[in-house]
C-alpha cells in the first residue's frame, strides 16, 4: 500500500480554511470522500488504502478535512458543525475545482454529511456510498452527550463511559483539537427524515459492519430509498469496516455500474 500523505491544498468557505486533497487520475470520474467524526481525510481514506483503491482505478480522487478536523479551521461553536452547514463546505469544494457532479462517499458522520449534501444539492451527487451509517441516520445512534464529556475530560483515565474512551483515545491519536471535536459532536447530530430519504433517487450503496454497534440497519435505510443498496461488511466493527477489503471490492463494482448508467 501506498500510503504516503498526499499534498493538502486549501480554500476559503464561510470565513474558515478548508483543507482538501485532489489526487489520482485529473481526467478521471470525480470522486469526493468526507470522513468521519474526529477522524481526518488522511486517517479515514489515505492510511486505509481509499486513494490508492480508487486511484489505480482510474478515478479521480478528492478528500475533504471537514470543519474541526485535520488541517481545517477548529471553530468551537457547535452550530458551526450542523450537518447542512458541513455539506455546504463539501459543495463549495467542489465549486472551488470547478467539478459539476460527484460521486459521494461518506463514513459515519460523513455519511450524514453526504445525505444532506445530496439533499440540498441532487443535481451534484452522480452516486451515494454510505459507510458506517444505516438506519441511524433517520432513528438516531443513542446518546451522544458522554462522547463530548469525554472528550472535555482532564484525562483518559477519568472516562469511564466505553464508547467515550474509545473516542477520546482515538482523539488523542489523531492530535485532534478536542474542544472542537466536542463542539462537533454536539452540532452535528440532526436527522434525516424518512421522507426526505425517499426523494434521493440517484444510485446508492450503504455498508455496514456486522458487528458495528452505532450504525443501524443499512438494509432499513436502503428500504427508505428508491435506489439503494445494503452492504453487510463482515466481522467488522464501526472502527474497521472502513478499509476492509469487501467494502472496497463492493464500492470498485458499484461505481462501474453507475458509470454504465
């Protein structure tokens, strides 16, 4: 695997610094990742092997630091992080290169962001991949309030809340601003309705780890659309179905049929 960091350019959108990377073929078919909470466009799709997987397949390759993340301004405002607001950072990077249409590919919280992206913008979204997100996106995924506590604790070692040390510890792995982060994950948690899930009528393909214990059903989410299909990624949890090689192998012959129309 290639996994080098790729160049990280950057732009303005609403009065913040915008990091992105625009990799693999220029010519190429469009495709724009967004990661997932406290991850980073180079934690989420560069070390996992997505821009080599999707670049030697010809495809071009462009990969957003959200708002909070990576090498992207760190407002501390948690309305700064509301899912339309995030997608308008994503849809403006796309304007920002002068790209038309895009395939999507979102993880868990980019997911979300993809969705709302697509809704305010359907004529943008050639395709939808949603990874790590399945029913949840319109039930909700639990209580999310002890992952921004932890995130605010003075250390690891005074979370006791599971899934907040998991975060936490992820957090400190990444050298992420947790201030932000905790903003972010207090902003960012708006639903999709069920209807408005029903009007995205382009191609989409939505994987979900077995074992993943935060997404929900990918098959009760596709139910919802008019042009979806669910993917169970297997044995994997929410933290691993993302590089897995069936979920890639999943995404490499969804987009060839898109691509056939």
């Amino acid at each position: 695997m290639n996994l080098n960091t790729p160049a990280f350019s950057s732009f303005t959108h609403d009065g913040l610094k915008i990091a992105f990377f625009d990799e693999g073929d220029p010519s190429g078919v469009p495709v724009l990742l967004i990661h997932g909470f406290a991850s980073t466009a180079n934690v989420n799709w560069v070390h996992p092997g997505w821009l080599k997987t999707l670049g030697d397949a010809g495809y071009r390759v462009i990969a957003i630091d959200n708002r909070g993340h990576g090498a992207s301004d760190k407002p501390h405002d948690a309305e700064a992080y509301r899912p339309w607001v995030m997608a308008g950072d994503a849809i403006a990077l796309l304007d920002h290169l002068g790209i038309a249409e895009a395939n999507l590919m979102g993880y868990s919280m980019g997911a979300r962001i993809s969705v709302f992206a697509a809704l305010a913008n359907p004529h943008r979204v050639r395709s939808l991949v949603l990874g790590g997100l399945g029913i949840g996106m319109t039930d909700g995924v639990g209580d999310w309030d002890p992952i921004a506590d932890a995130l605010l604790a003075p250390s690891l070692d005074a979370v006791t809340h599971d899934r907040g040390r998991m975060f936490r510890a992820f957090a400190e792995q990444t050298k992420s601003d947790r201030t932000a982060l905790a903003a972010c994950i207090r902003g960012s948690r708006d639903l999709v309705a069920r209807s408005d899930m029903g009007k995205l009528d382009m191609p989409t393909l939505i994987g979900v780890g077995t074992k993943d214990d935060i997404a929900g059903s990918p098959q009760e989410l596709a139910a919802l659309m008019p042009a979806a299909e669910a993917l169970d990624i297997p044995g994997r949890d929410h933290m691993l179905a993302v590089g897995d090689k069936v979920f890639k192998q999943a995404v490499l012959a969804f987009y060839a049929k898109v691509a056939e129309g």
